[in-house]
C-alpha cells in the first residue's frame, strides 16, 4: 500500500504543521485550558482560514470534498499540539454523519456552517428523549451550534441556542457539557436504518480521528522524551546513552510506526469491506503503542514527568483521554479475531 504523499496533501500539512509550530506551544495551550467551558475554541479562526473545517464537506454543501484519508493525517498533525478544538468531533465525525444524509436546507446549511466556520455541529451518542425535551453530554457541547443525535428511527439536527448548558474542564483538558432542550427545535434529516447508519459512520470516523490525534500527540511526547534523554546526564554523559534507555526508546518508536501504519491503512479501506477490520485493528495497536510511550515518558523523565509545569504530564493525561474515548480494546481484538 502505498503511503506516500501527494503534492496537495504535503503542502497542506506543512501549513498545518507551521499552525501547530507557532500558535499551538505548551504555554499557549495551558492559557486556552484555563479559558470558560463554553469559550469558543482557539484556534478555530485558523482552522477555518487553513481549510480545515471545510475539508470532509462535499464541494456541494460549500466544502473541499477531500477524501478521508487528508481528515486523518491533518488529525495527526494537529494532534501533535494538544488538540483543543472540536477538529475531530465536528469537521469529521459530524461532517461525514450530514454528508451521509439526504439533501436538504437543514442538513446542507450544517454542512455549509462547518465549511464556512460559521457553526460548530457535534455528535451526541446516547442523548435521552422525555417529556418533549433533549437530555445529553458531548465534548465541546458548550459552544456548539447544533446537536446530531439519533431519536428512535430518526436522525436529528438540533440547534442548541436556546439550550440550558453546563460546561466543564476534563481531566485533560478538553471542553465538554450536558444540555437540556425542546424536542420541538430538532429537524429530522432522515429516517429508518440509514439514520443509524448515518451516525455509526460518525462514531467510526470520530474514531479514527482519535487514533490519528493520539497517535500525533505521542510523536510529540517520544520527541520531548528524547531530548531529554540528551540533555539529563548522569555519571557525566547523557542518559540517553545508557543502552538499557536506548533500546526503550528504539521500542517505543517502532510501536508509534506501526500503529501510524495501521491508521492510515485505516483510513483508506474504512469504506470497503475491510474498513471495519482495519479500523478494530488500528485501534489495538494504538491502545499498545500510546499507553507504552505514555507510561515510558513520565518513567524516563522521572519526578518532572509528574510535575503540571512539564508538558509530558498534560499530554500523557490526553494520551488517557483518548484511550477512554476509543472504548474498550479487548472488544476491538474480539472484533477483529472473529473477523479474521
């Protein structure tokens, strides 16, 4: 399979890269964590202005059209910069959810909003329905514009004005909410089983985003562990020259390219027959290689890699947070064995 870039695709990435470089430093994002649950996100205006937002709509709704596989090596590389904003949530899950559903003035002006950065929609898994009203907790529900959530048979696309909202901080950082709000609001953008169908490939992209921001942000968090390998002498030389420290590392990074391999050959059978194995397996080795690099890091850099003054720190509770998010691995190896 070949991984090899494209001139478009590399030229987007530096641009991504540069935006992670300049604006997305540790110092900057401990300021954003400190901002209110429901503040807008960041460094969403970038997003818009790179492109990123519009990149998964369809050139019909106002958007890039491009395919998945730039969704996923964009995730990586923002991951790379403790991703705070709703990239994966909204301009791929959501996006791709509303790209699955019919046309219509609803669902075309979501899509459009995401393109244009306007508004921001977000995937609601589980929102409970009673009494005429709209119970539900997403990430980055605080400042969203809209829900997309699945009521009985039908898809729904919920404006969230109007909605009572309590935000919070999570442990790593990431902005989420619940919200409570009329029924009477929401507008069914389809029905039957392609609206469940509609929000499964949602959960299966929000998925594979997760992996590829994980997998970035661990590319930054093996960088930060090698320089200070370097710089930490012991016994008047670097530790990083001790063998035993040496073969860990060399480890740990050809645990991050496999699981980088896997991502991608992910992210290119995901809508074939294979995808869904291919994705369970993606998910199994990055569970391996993030949870090693993260508990390697904060052991190799000893006391400091607990201290909240060090990135490592913030960056392994986000490596955590992933791992929550993308749901229980041994049901993935399950998955993916009774496929074989």
């Amino acid at each position: 399979m070949d991984f090899s870039y494209s001139e478009d695709q590399s030229m987007f990435l530096a641009s991504c890269e540069r935006l992670v470089r300049e604006r997305c430093g540790f110092e900057a994002r401990r300021a954003a964590v400190l901002m209110p649950a429901d503040a807008p996100p960041p460094m969403w205006p970038e997003f818009v202005e790179l492109g990123l937002t519009a990149l998964r709509v369809p050139e019909s709704a106002g958007g890039l059209g491009r395919p998945l596989i730039d969704g996923v090596l964009a995730a990586s590389v923002l991951g790379r910069g403790w991703l705070l904003e709703p990239f994966v949530d909204c301009a791929l899950a959501a996006a791709a959810a509303l790209a699955h559903a019919p046309a219509g003035d609803a669902r075309d002006a979501a899509l459009a909003g995401i393109a244009d950065g306007s508004s921001t929609v977000v995937p609601v898994a589980g929102a409970r329905v009673s009494a005429g009203t709209v119970h539900g907790t997403a990430a980055h529900a605080g400042c969203a514009g809209a829900a997309l959530f699945v009521n009985g048979d039908r898809l729904c696309l919920l404006p969230l004005a109007d909605a009572e909202r309590t935000g919070w901080r999570q442990f790593d950082g990431t902005a989420a909410a619940t919200f409570t709000c009329s029924l009477e609001a929401a507008v069914v953008l389809d029905r039957g089983p392609a609206a469940a169908m509609a929000m499964r490939v949602a959960a299966d992209v929000a998925r594979i985003g997760r992996i590829a921001e994980g997998v970035g942000l661990a590319r930054t968090v093996l960088d930060l562990t090698a320089d200070y390998l370097r710089t930490r002498k012991q016994f008047g030389q670097p530790i990083g020259r001790f063998q035993a420290l040496a073969h860990r590392m060399a480890d740990l990074a050809i645990g991050l390219e496999m699981a980088q391999s896997l991502l991608l050959a992910a992210a290119m059978k995901l809508d074939g027959p294979e995808g869904a194995r291919a994705l369970d397996a993606a998910q199994v080795m990055a569970h391996r290689a993030l949870r090693a690099i993260g508990q390697e890091a904060v052991q190799m850099h000893g006391g400091i890699g607990m201290t909240d003054e060090y990135a490592v720190s913030h960056y392994v509770k986000r490596l955590l947070a992933i791992e929550i998010e993308l749901g229980d691995v041994d049901t993935a190896l399950a998955r993916f064995a009774a496929a074989a």
